[in-house]
C-alpha cells in the first residue's frame, strides 16, 4: 500500500515532465480516430501512473496486530492458553471426571480468558490515548474517530432471497448485485442517435468557450484533492502536481470528444464501492448496503468544465424552476421537505 498524500508534488511533476520529453505527446496526435484518443488517453494514464510508482512506491505493510505488546499481556495469554489446554484434555482424556470438577476447570478456563481479553482492551484505550495526546494539528484529530474499527468493515454474509446464507465471498457480491440490480428489472437501452460531430465554426466556437485554458485553470485549482479515484487510479492531487505537463495534452482530448461526441473507452468503466448504511440492526441484510461508482478523475474534470460554462456563461440556474433540487449547489432533501411542509 502506499499514502497519496506523502507524494513529493514537485518531485512528481518533474518526473511527468521527463517521461512526457521522452515521448512526446504530440507525435500522437493526428487525424480523429477512436483508437487515437484511445491511445492518447491510456498515454495520460500509463504516465501519471508511472511517475507515482518513481516518487511514490508502494510499500509492503506488515499487517500485524496493532495492539501495544507488554510482558504483563505475554503472561496473561500463556496462562489463558494453559487453562483452555488443562480444560480440552479434561474433557478427552478423563471421561469419569466429576461433573463439580469439570465445572470448576471451565470455569478457571473462561477468567483466565476473560482477564487476557480486558488486558487486551485496557492496553487499546491507553495506546489510543497516548496516540490522541500527541497529536496537535486539528485537521488530524478530526479524522481520528474515522480510524476506529467498525462493526461493518469486513462484509460477511448475507441472507439470500431463499433464506440460505452466502457461502464465500464471489456469492455475497453476487447476491448483492442481484438484490441491487435485478437482471429482470434492468431498463432497456434506449437508442439516442446524436450528432455525428459538432465541427461547425459555431459549434467549435463554444467547445473553445469550455476548454479554455483560463477556465481548465481555474477548475483544476478547485479540485478536491482527496476525492477516490476511478479504475485508472489517477487522484485530483496528480492531477494538480502535474497540470502544466499535461495540460495541453488533456485540453486535445477533451476538444475532440466534444467535438465527435466521443466517450474513451476508460472512462466507460466505474469501480463500484459496498458502503454500509449507518444504524442498521441487521448487516446480512443486503438492503443494509448501498453501492456507489467512482468513475476517472480525469473525465469528472471535463464534466466540470462543462458545468462551469453552463453557470456561468448560459446562467442555467436562472432558467431552472425553483423545484429542482437534484444536483444544484445549497440544495437538499433537507430543503425540498421543508419546502413541501
């Protein structure tokens, strides 16, 4: 694994700008094919990824217990270990044993196990104490209660329509595809044949409008730099670091999907992420679960671009009705019921 947020920006950039010398861009870019802002966007792509691994390797995590080991921890659980053995053998290896002094084994067997349970949690409380004590920035002792386990964050079984349980993993997310999306109840594609391209002066004059380089500036800075990225794996914050490399470049490509209304084939697919639902008594329910789709960063970014000229250079909000809540800045499901009562 590796932490984004300790990638050298600057080292980045300059690592984007020696590839992109190496192989330069331009020598793509030629007449309009689907292939070719295929290819142009899997360039993009290969080369921001390529230049994380240079600044930003990933780094092999031990995945051992977080739990602050102690010698009072390391004779508790040799004791509990021995009451648990002392308690099996009696049970195997001494069938005419009293009923009193089985009684009395598993009991002695379940107080040891508990106090090396308690130690364990006593020790947890303290470490996580000494842990909040030294932090100081307040950005970083916001998120704290973020890093505290949550009762749903594996995701286990789940109960299927026939009342049976989930039996490994592949059958869970099958199961939770099916109740989210129902083969049945799927929609029909609707056939929308648009324009085979908008190449008129008057056209090209308005996709000029929403890629110029003032307006790309101005929304790559507003980019939230900690927003999940899609398959392609490239973050806001690459996409910051290396903006004056790659800027062109992007501008290329997303006049010509303007222009041919032309979609690349990487921004056709979404990573689907299982989100629990808050105060849920019941988790093998597959209606506790939502699933939401993080598409590229990169295609978001052209979508943003699109929203700023409506705002801004059509006045949409304007012509819109005042009942329309979905997707509109300082707009709410909060909003839209206190305007019905």
């Amino acid at each position: 694994s590796r932490n984004h947020k300790d990638m050298d920006a600057e080292a980045f950039s300059k690592a984007v700008n020696r590839k992109m010398i190496t192989k330069p861009f331009r020598a793509m870019i030629g007449k309009f094919k689907k292939s070719n802002i295929n290819t142009c966007m899997t360039y993009i792509n290969k080369t921001l990824t390529e230049a994380l691994d240079e600044v930003c390797p990933v780094v092999k995590v031990n995945h051992k217990s977080k739990t602050p080991w102690t010698h009072n921890l390391n004779i508790l659980k040799k004791s509990a270990k021995k009451a648990r053995g002392r308690n099996i053998k009696s049970l195997i290896k001494s069938p005419n044993l009293s009923n009193e002094d089985r009684n009395h084994l598993a009991s002695e067997c379940a107080k040891k196990e508990k106090a090396y349970k308690e130690a364990i949690e006593e020790n947890d409380k303290l470490a996580y104490r000494e842990y909040c004590s030294k932090m100081s920035d307040p950005k970083k002792l916001a998120k704290v209660p973020k890093t505290k386990k949550q009762p749903w964050e594996e995701l286990n079984v789940l109960i299927k329509p026939d009342g049976s349980y989930t039996e490994d993993s592949e059958d869970t997310l099958t199961t939770l595809a099916n109740e989210h999306f129902p083969p049945d109840l799927q929609p029909q594609p609707q056939v929308v044949t648009p324009p085979s391209s908008y190449e008129s002066e008057e056209d090209q004059v308005i996709i000029n409008k929403i890629i110029s380089l003032s307006r790309m500036d101005k929304v790559v800075k507003k980019l939230p730099p900690n927003k999940a990225p899609g398959l392609d794996n490239i973050r806001n914050n690459m996409i910051k670091a290396a903006w004056e490399h790659i800027k062109e470049p992007l501008r290329h490509i997303f006049r010509q999907c303007l222009t041919y209304t032309y979609c690349p084939k990487t921004w056709k697919t979404s990573k689907g992420i299982i989100i629990p639902k808050e105060g849920k008594d019941d988790y093998t329910n597959p209606r506790a679960y939502r699933i939401i789709s993080l598409t590229s960063n990169i295609q978001k970014l052209m979508e943003r671009l699109i929203l700023d000229y409506l705002e801004r250079d059509t006045c949409v909000d304007n012509k819109l009705t005042k009942n329309q809540f979905g997707f509109r800045k300082r707009k709410s499901t909060e909003a839209a019921i206190h305007r019905l009562t």
